[in-house]
C-alpha cells in the first residue's frame, strides 16, 4: 500500500508530534487553538481537493439543477475524484452512494442528517442507488455498551434516516453487524481488504497501537467494504459499479484506505464529498456531541426544548453590550444561530439579508436566535411526525437485501 | 486477558530468544534439535495435562467401551480439562464435539484424517453433535490463493472428510467464508471476542508483527468462536453448551486464547484433547506436509503409489546391513513404517508381535513396509469408494446450518 495517499498520512503522523495542528480521526476532532478547526489546511494535509466553483458548475450541469445549499455554501467543501465520476457519469457509467452511520445514542443530533440531507439530494438529482451502513460494531468496539444494545440504537437511528424520506426502491440500509451474516460476499471483501493491509498502515493512518483490541484492528476493512460493490451482490450483481461516498471529514482515514485498496481488488477507487463538522451549541468551531445533552438539538427535542437551548446555550458572536453591537455588529463566522441557519434555511436571499443586519449590527442576538429557532422548530417537529409513520414493517423493508432499482 | 494461560505464553515467547525449544504454532512446526519434538515438555509448557492412564480409565467408564487405539497408544497425549468434562458429562450435562481444517490442499493426506478419526469415536461413543470448521478464510490469508480458491478447496476436503463416515443428522460441516455470511451470531460472536483480545496479547500467542495484516491479526477470533455454543442457534438455541476440541497440538495457541476469553462472555471454558503430530515418509519426528508430494501418503494415490512410497520414500528404523540388523534389531520410534502401522493398524497384540520381532531382529525393513503396504492400501482404497459416492446433494446436506440431533 505504498502509495501517495498511505505515505502521506504517515507522513501526517509523524509530523504530528513536531509541530501542532489540528486533530481529525473517526473517533477524535480538536483544533490545534480555540480558532477550531482550519479545512483549507486539512485539505492540504489530506491531500484532497477543495469544492470550488467549477466543481459546483459541473455537478449542477451534470445533476441539471443548482446543488443543494449546504454545498452550494460550502459546507461540503472538499472531495476527491468528484469531476472523474462526473466525467464517467456523462460518459453514462452510472454509480451508487454509500454513507453511513455510527449509531452511539438512542436519539440523532441536527449534526448527524447533514451527510444523510446531501446524500438525498444527490440520490434524487442522479436517480441512483444507496446503500447506508449502521456500524453497530464499530459502536460495540470503542464504547461500553453490549452486541445487543449496539442492534437496538441502529434500529432507533434507522427510524430517523429512513423519516428523512429516502426511497425504499432505491434505499439499503443495513447494519455491519447484521448484514455481514446475510451476505456471504461481505465477510469475503472484508478478508480480501484485510489482506492488503498492515498493522504498520493501520497504525499510521488511524493512529491504533499495540494495546488496541484486535476487532478495532481489523475494522476498518468493515467499512471499506462497502465501497465496493461486490458487497452487495442483491443489488448490483457482479457489475464493478463506481461509487461516491458523502460523509463528513474525519471518516476520510477509512477512505484513504479504502482508495489504496480498491484498485488492488479491481475496483474503481471511490469518489468523496467530505462536509465540515457540525457545530455545537457552545461553539461554531467545535463538533457537536451526541453524549452532552445541551451540546446539540436533538431530533427528538421539543419545540421548547429547542428555544430553551438556543436562548441559553448557543454560543452568540454579537457584542457584550447593545451599544456596542450596534456600532460594531456581530461575528458571524462563530455566531451559532447564524451558523444553525447558514445549515438548515433554504432561502439563499433570506440568510444574505440576515448575514447583513447581523453583522451590520441592525440584528441583535436575541432577534438572530428567535430567527434560528423559527427555523428549527418547524423542521425537528415535521422529522418527529414522520418518524410516527415508520413501522417495524418499514424499518424491516429498507434493512432487507434485496433488488433494487439501478438501470 | 491476564491470566496464567496467556502469561505463560507471553513468557515462552521471550524464554525462546534465550533456550532453543521445540518451535510449534498453526504455522510452523520444528524440533530443535534432530530427534524432533519433545511432547512431554511441550505439555510443561504449554500447560496442559497428560492424557494418562487415569484419563483413559475416566474416558472408558464414561464412554461405555475401550478408547480408540489412537488414544489408548498415546497418540492423542495431551488434554485440558476433560476430567471435568467428563464429570459433567456423568452429571448429565451434554457436550459438543469442535475441530476443524484448514483446506491447504487439493487432496487431503494421511495425517490430516487423524483428528476426524478421534473425533468420530467421540462422537459415536457420547452421541453428540460435532461442527467441523474448514478455516478457508486463514488459508486465503496465510497462502498466496484467492478466496475462490480457498472455497474450491474446502469442497473438495469437506468430500473427504465425509467420506470417513460422519452421521449428517449430528454433523454440521461449515466454511468461515461461507457461514459467516449465513449467521449473523457468527460474525456478533468474533467482534465479542475481538473485543477481549489486544494486539499484545496475540503477538504474545502467535508471534504476530507490526507487518502482517490486519486479517492475520483478528483472525484467531474466527477460529475461537466455533468453541461458544451460540455461534450454532440452529443447534443449541441459547443454550450455553460445553465443547471438546480434538486436535493437533499445533491449535492450541488458539484455544489458550479461547479459554482465556469464554468465560469472560460467559460460556464455559473449552476442553481439548491434543494430537501429536504424523510423521512425514522422511522422518517420525516432523510433521506431513501436503506440499511435498513425497513426504505423505494422500487420500487420491493408487495401491501402487502407495507401495513405491514407502518402499522408496518411508524413513527405515532398520540398520544398514542383514547381519547388524538380525543382531541389533530395528528402532521402532524412528520407523517410519512401523509408526504408519501405529496410527492405522487396529489389532493391538498384532502390532505388539510386530513391534517385537522388528525391534528384536526377527523382521526385516522390508518386511515391516510390506505390512505398511497392507495395512494402508485398502484403507485409502476403502475410501476412495465411500468419496465416489458423495454427491453435491450430500455435501450441502452437511453444510447447510440446520437443526441436528441433541438431547
């Protein structure tokens, strides 16, 4: 695996220990100093390439309408080998999506959609197949909890994905740990991976050490997987089927990996669509935290829950005196209820107007919160109504491999 | 994983470096000197029990008739915990039989029939069900063949193994490969004990390194697995059931681990019966190999290859000359003619009258390879029939997870 991507990120950890920067791994976000995280460096650092205008026109001419806003604003901000699957895809070689989750608590944060909001877009925008994985054995092997609870938050966080209103014609969701024992082809292309890998580049990329138990060792092969589509023999047969993968940075280690590995097994390397972190409520530059209660707005929060948290604990950049901010205006870029509408308000001229009076100092804090949770409240209590709606019969429809629509 | 077991194991590994002692793992077997390996010490170090005659009496009170001749001459020399098992058994507490094979090979030899053929006694004499598993997942990773292979392979062995007569309404055979992707408890049951289990700890067992890859280092868990009852629901339920391992000495690093791990998941600690191993032609002292093709009788020779294999190729415990040789006699632990009747030759006082005259003089190398002869062609000609016979239909019959027969 001596390629760029895998000595690079060798690279990457031994300059770690001499100069400062930014931590980004699957189970570790901290920046380098309280300005939080800085992408443009971390797309240097990784080597992937930035979402720049002429990426945003080609994928609008390819998907024939303008991107969603959480790319069009740049919260999906770096990928890699976007425009070589959209090239392919003008060529008319279609591919799939692959996203996913770790289900690690009963109930899913506003963070936690926002991979599964653009995933949704670009499956409806390309009319193509999913495939989402629940890594319940991730969850089982880095935190305290049993196989069996593991099973039962995937089944919770499920509910909320598929309420996000997926398409089950065109929708596999599945958890590692169940699937893997209904599709033989899974445990055959995690050993195929496992084989190419060494503890000296698991260590290197995902920074594991001698004292690491060995399931966590030998995970990342499990969610490799997937990105090759042999893994999923219900739905695309033996075709090898290009594949894009929309997930937020810090999953990108498992697909340095992955791109290392998929050429070596004959499949194309997989494309990535990575997105910012999150914010929590103390801080624009932090990520939310599913374990501190009032760090996020969950999806299963009420309408007065989500105006008390706002009100009390999003991190405001306005000014410490009315006075003051009138003459100065607030700071948009660690602002929390601006950022909280920079994700989920769709209308482009509505946020620029906001962004002005805020900044301008026109807006006070307490307006830009009330217009924050204006905002929230209608879209946490239409996700809770649609979640009544989903059934065991549902859940037990989108989970079953089986055929679905890929011309 | 602190225990004696592993502690132990974690200091023979160092005690290496510094006395030179009988290498043994899955992987490698090697006296350290030429008069091969010293079984009595390995017991020391490994920590096992010998199987004495106390053992054998327990064994034969239990089991209501005399033990198989492979046991009763202390060729399966070695055990942990059986007493116990068998004191449970008396108590009326059931048991299962476990072993298994690593298909290497298109054809299998001699020597790798002799766990199976202890095996199969156990089972007729407790009436137990047996799950055999074909490690088609280790050779994919140990050996330069790719899972195709592997599964093409573990055919052609499991044809063989049934042939030797195994009940199909006791007998689950599987592939890793295979019911991995059938069971999701399979897979559930390897992350539980991949979560007990650090990259230290199986370096200290298995010698593994910084180096090999990932699916080296987490498979032991695949090979533990089969030793906790719930990896078969469609045998025991939920019922947590003993098991007994019969096999070559060369699996227990394995099932130190395992033993280690079980009751910490709360399954009861396997109990094992160690083999040693079968000479190759070329010597008592090491151990088949089924890639040298003269170093093994195989199940697929003809009566004739059989003859000039032994005639040619069967290491001679006989002296140089006639006359030294009437005068001294033959030394039967180093025959490797003799040891051939050892394993397969039933009639105890007709192996005694042979070991006798042999070792007296009486008989002549020649002599004794002639009985060799004898003894093995029917038994590889008797089993080349029973394989003829077994179909596709009956190969899937044995590996199809289902219900078996047990009280």
């Amino acid at each position: 695996m001596a390629t760029e991507d895998i000595a690079k990120s060798l690279e990457d950890s031994n300059l770690e220990s001499e100069t400062k920067e930014d931590i980004v791994t699957p189970w570790d976000v901290a920046g380098a100093d309280d300005t939080g995280i800085d992408y443009d460096k971390l797309i240097k650092r990784f080597g992937s390439s930035k979402v720049d205008n002429e990426v945003i026109a080609k994928l609008e001419k390819v998907a024939g309408k303008p991107v969603h806003h959480l790319i069009r604003r740049g919260i999906f901000f770096s990928h890699r080998d976007l425009f070589t699957l959209l090239n392919l895809w003008e060529q008319g070689k279609r591919f799939y999506l692959y996203t996913g989750r770790g289900p690690s608590s009963e109930s899913m944060h506003l963070g936690h959609l926002i991979p599964f909001v653009v995933t949704k877009w670009l499956q409806e925008a390309f009319d193509i197949p999913l495939v989402i994985q629940m890594t319940d054995d991730e969850k089982a092997l880095w935190k305290n909890i049993e196989i069996e609870e593991a099973l039962r938050l995937t089944k919770e966080n499920v509910k909320d994905i598929i309420a996000m209103g997926f398409d089950p014609s065109k929708t596999f969701i599945f958890s590692s740990l169940t699937y893997m024992g209904q599709c033989p082809e899974y445990y055959r292309n995690v050993i195929r991976i496992q084989k190419c890998v060494t503890f000296n580049q698991v260590k290197g990329i995902f920074g594991f050490g001698d004292s690491d138990v060995i399931g966590k060792i030998g995970f990342p092969a499990v969610q490799a997987a997937p990105a090759l589509s042999s893994t999923f023999p219900h739905i695309f047969g033996k075709e090898k089927v290009p594949v894009l993968i929309p997930c937020a940075i810090d999953q990108d280690p498992y697909f340095r990996m992955t791109r290392d590995v998929a050429p070596r097994l004959g499949f194309p390397k997989p494309a990535l669509l990575h997105s910012t972190f999150f914010p929590a409520l103390q801080g624009a530059k932090t990520k939310m935290s599913a374990s501190d209660l009032n760090s996020a707005i969950f999806l299963t929060d009420t309408p007065k829950q989500i105006k008390t948290k706002i009100n009390k604990h999003a991190f405001s950049g306005g000014r410490v005196t009315v006075e003051e901010h009138r003459e100065f205006g607030g700071n948009t870029d660690i602002d929390v209820p601006y950022q909280l509408l920079r994700f989920f308000l769709e209308d482009d001229p509505e946020l620029e107007k906001i962004r002005i009076a805020y900044s301008s100092g026109e807006m006070l804090s307490g307006e830009i919160k009330k217009l924050a949770i204006e905002c929230l409240q209608p879209i946490v209590a239409k996700h809770q109504e649609s979640r009544k709606s989903i059934t065991e019969d549902v859940l037990e429809l989108f989970m079953t491999p089986r055929k679905l629509n890929f011309k």
